[in-house]
C-alpha cells in the first residue's frame, strides 16, 4: 500500500491545491481519494473506481 498523503500525490501531479485534486478526483472516479484510500486499507482490496 502507497503511504503517501493526499497532498503529495496531488503535488506529484501537478495540484497546487488538495481541495482541487480531491473534487476532481471525486468527479472522474465517483469517490473521494481519502475514502479510497480508507477502502484500500481496510481491504486490501483493489480501488473502488
């Protein structure tokens, strides 16, 4: 499991803002990334996009 935090994965691809990385996201995969990522952890499990 990837232990960056949400910042980081959104710096690395080009957000400046976290709150603008997650609504996008959120908009392209139906989920929060904190909520795929709390699915990921409990499950081990793939992403649920």
């Amino acid at each position: 499991m990837d232990p960056r935090q949400v910042m980081q994965v959104a710096a690395e691809c080009g957000f400046i803002s976290t709150q603008h990385f997650s609504k996008r996201y959120r908009e392209q995969y139906g989920v929060p990334p904190k909520d795929e990522r709390v699915h990921r952890r409990r499950m081990n499990s793939p992403p649920l996009h």
